[in-house]
C-alpha cells in the first residue's frame, strides 16, 4: 500500500484578494505535494477559505448581503487560483460548510468534556484586521502594525475561555521531543520562548446578540465560536474528521503558514489537539513575508504584486519558478517585476527553455527525429553531476529548501549548455562523424529526459511538454519509476518539436 501524506496550507479570509504571499504558501505546499506524488505516495493537499468572523460580517453588512452570499460570492476568486496557478490541491474545504461546522461542534465539545472551556469575562484590545486580541507591546501608537489603518476595539463582555495556561509544560516537552517540529529553526526558537513566557487563556466565543456570524457552540444559543477556534479545525476537517475514514491514514499532517501565524499554528492549534486527545501536527513550515522595492505592498503606494496577473502573463511555470527559487522559504523577501523579468530571461527563457528546443532541434536536425543507439551513461561526467542533484532534491525538499535545489538543477542545466557548446554537434555533422554524434545526441535526450523529472515538482507544465516531446508515459502517472530510469528512452523512438516553452520577453 502506497504512503499516505498530508500537507496543508492556512485557510485566508473569505473576503481578501489572493495576494503574493499566499500565492508562495501554496506554491510551496504544491511543489511538496507533487514531490511526493511523484515518489509514489498517495496525497492529500489542503487548503481553503476561513468564512467567519467579524470581518466578514461585517463587510457582508457593508454590501448589504447576507454573510453566506457574501462568501459565496467572494470564493470564487480563491477557487480560480488552482487554474492559474497550476495547483494540485484535492480538497478545498469552505468553513461554513457543514462537514467543518460538524468538526469545530465536535472538538469544542471535547475541550469542553475535558474542562478547557469555561466561562469568565473578556476586556480586550481587539485588531479586527488580524482578528485577533493585542497587548499593548504588540501595539505602535495604540494600533496594529499589520493594520495601521483600522481602529483597534475595546471588547467588553462575558465569553467562553480556552484553558491555553494549562498546556504550558505539556507544549514545551512536545516541543523537546520533536526538535524539526517548526522549520526555520529560529521561528520554533520563538514559540518556545513564547511558550516559555506564559500562555494566558484566551476567549474562544463571542455574544451572539453582537456577533452572529459564526460556528453555533454546543449547547449555549447565545454564543458564537471565535474565528480562529473554527478555522483551525479545518486541518482536520479536511480530513473528513470527527469521522476516521481518512484522518486516520493521514494526519498528523504538515502546515504551510506565514510568520503572522506562527503563534496560532504552532502553540494554539497544538493545545486545543492535545486538549481533544488528539496527535499533533507533523510539522510546521513558516515562510517569510514578501515586500516589493523594499516596502510593504499597499494600493496607495502602487507596488502590490498580483500573482494572478503575472501567472496570466508570463505563465504559472514562470512565477512558480521565481517564488521557489528566487524568494527566500523562510526569510523575508523583495519582490520586483525587474528582478522576476530578468530572472525569467536569464534561467527561463535563455536557461530551460532554450536548452530544450537546442536539443530537440539538434536531435531533428542530426539524427532524424529520432532517439539514436543507446549508450552506457554510467561513467559519465554529466550523469555524475546529475547524481549530485538527485541528492539535493532528497537531502533539501524534506527540509523545505526549495531554492538549492532548483539552484543544483539549474547548475545541471548550464552544464548540459556547456556539453553542447564543447561539443559542437554542428561542425561534427560537417564532418561526417555520425557516431559522435549519435552519442551526443543520446546523451543529451537521456538527461533531458532526467530534467523532466527534477523539474516536475515546481514546473508541472514544462515537464510536461517535454515528457510529452519525448513520447514517454506521462509524468504525473499514479506510479512512476522513481529516479533511475524512471522511463527509458527505447532507440529509434520519435521525438516531437517542442514550441518555445518560455518565449522570451
Ligand atoms: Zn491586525
């Protein structure tokens, strides 16, 4: 039986645009996804849109909808991003859906059996924006950094309470035990220390005469669940849970979050699981902010990056490629349309996508459109390196390092131009010297070949049409032959032109 994986990605606000910053989230989570399709394993990958709270009911009140045709209509945009972005995802799960509705009742209800849920009342500083309470240190002149331009609001009332303080020593032991439990090191290094402060409880409810827009609480009619409560459950509602068809197999899974998150996925989402008695997530992966020319996107200052723009113009392979190469996966990161046009021009358009139609066309031209005598590759230079990048792609895509290896590919890549340069096919054929050539050929077609594979995880397309250039079973097959001959060229096999797979800018 093949091995089960879950990844997921946070569910966004309903109401948002999807910006660049989940377009990396995702982007990620997809190439994670697609790696371990390709090693053979059955996958589930999540993602969604967080439809509750009081930043939706609101916006909803302003275009004077009710909050479920608000959301329904603002979800189509979320559903387009898997076209554009060229997503693998299998499960989208709304959170006004019944079947995430059944699984926040189910938890808090836990929670509640196990005597983490109680009433006392909540005075609060409150940033609508990040729905979320502050402290004063978290505030810059009385206002949330992330959301400068809302008020924070003064919560006043009597709500239900999660009993975070009690899982103080039981998060710091788990996180002793599992020391990759957060990647990059020195984010889990931050909840810890967070952790090591002390973990106030929090307010998991709001007063339903105020706010109704959310998860009806078992038992009580006058309160709501408080967003974040019913959003986090949807990493396992996604799994089908309370019901244990699926998340028995998959969970615990893996997160993708930003930064922003770090506290709730990391710290929060883990109390209420042990508080349910249930397993922790796998793993945590934090990824950076990305600004453009050194500042933060914003409307007024006109650099805000679309990831639906760019995908629709330069293609989906071209800003996967950048968000996993050229933006750092854990750091902070600048954005320009400069740096992506010249990154396109010099590693797609004069890098992969030249050296494709090279070879293709030489393989046309020099040995009839078709796949020449096999030779042994075993000892040579090029395989070598390319072993080399095999290793990568295994040491750093469980460590999410995205960026080394598509710089190992990429290395794999000039080094093959290089071949061809050293070579010179061209003046061989003027010379009569076939045989040379036949091997030249081959060799080149063989670690083409190899490049689809490497490739296919953060440039599905491209992989794709050189696959299909070279008449081999489709890539994305349910089972294909890992690594070392994952399909073999079989002489004399046709080989397809190729249309320019990045034409350049
Ligand atoms: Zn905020």
């Amino acid at each position: 039986m093949a091995k089960k994986f879950y990844i997921t990605t946070t569910a966004p606000y309903v109401n948002a645009d999807p910006h660049i910053g989940f377009a990396l989230e995702i982007i990620q989570a997809d190439a994670v996804a697609r790696y371990h399709r390709l090693l053979g394993e059955e996958v589930i990958f999540g993602c969604g849109t967080d439809e509750h709270g009081l930043k939706i009911y609101r916006k909803a009140l302003e275009e004077k909808l009710s909050p479920q045709k608000y959301c329904d209509q603002s979800v189509t945009a979320w559903n387009k991003l898997k076209q554009v972005l060229n997503l693998s995802y299998t499960h989208f799960i709304r959170t006004t859906e019944r079947r995430h509705l059944e699984a926040a009742q189910a938890l808090w209800q836990r929670c509640q059996d196990n005597g983490d849920i109680y009433k006392k009342t909540y005075k609060s500083k409150y940033c609508v924006g990040c729905e979320l309470e502050k402290t004063d240190s978290e505030l810059e002149q009385g206002r949330c950094p992330i959301h400068p331009n809302l008020e924070i609001e003064l919560i006043n009332e009597e709500n239900y309470f999660f009993r975070f303080s009690k899982y103080q020593k039981p998060l710091l032991d788990f996180y002793a035990q599992n020391p990759d439990f957060v990647v990059p090191r020195y984010r889990f290094n931050e909840i810890i220390e967070f952790v090591k402060n002390g973990l106030e409880d929090f307010s998991v409810s709001r007063l339903k005469s105020k706010m109704p827009w959310g998860v009806d609480i078992p038992g009580d009619p006058n309160h709501v669940m408080y967003v974040w409560f019913d959003a986090l459950v949807f990493y396992i509602s996604t799994l089908g849970w309370p019901k244990i068809a699926d998340f028995a197999g998959f969970w615990p899974g893996i997160q993708v979050a930003g930064k922003d998150n770090l506290r709730q996925q990391s710290a929060i989402w883990q109390a209420m699981l042990m508080s349910a008695g249930l397993p922790n997530s796998q793993q945590i992966l934090i990824h950076g902010f990305i600004q453009s020319g050194g500042q933060k996107m914003s409307k007024s200052l006109g650099n805000v990056i679309d990831p639906i723009f760019l995908s629709q113009k330069y293609g989906a392979d071209a800003l996967r490629y950048y968000l996993l190469a050229k933006i750092h996966p854990f750091n902070d990161s600048d954005f320009t349309i400069q740096l992506f046009e010249e990154a396109y021009n010099s590693d797609l358009a004069n890098g992969l996508g030249n050296l494709t139609s090279r070879i293709i066309t030489m393989c046309q031209k020099f040995t009839g459109g078709v796949v020449p005598p096999k030779i042994e590759l075993k000892n040579h230079p090029l395989r070598k390196l390319e072993i080399a990048v095999w290793k990568m792609l295994e040491q750093k895509m469980p460590t999410f390092e995205f960026h080394l290896v598509l710089e190992s590919i990429w290395n794999f890549i000039h080094a093959l131009d290089k071949y061809i340069d050293e070579t010179k096919p061209w003046v061989l054929a003027k010379q009569g010297k076939q045989k040379q050539i036949d091997e030249i050929i081959f060799v080149l077609l063989d670690c083409l070949k190899d490049l689809a594979w490497l490739i296919a995880a953060f440039l599905p397309e491209a992989a794709q049409k050189i696959t299909t250039a070279l008449n081999l079973k489709d890539l994305l097959a349910k089972d294909p032959i890992y690594k070392d001959n994952w399909a073999s060229l079989k002489p004399g096999t046709k080989i397809k032109p190729i249309k320019s797979l990045f034409p350049r800018i």
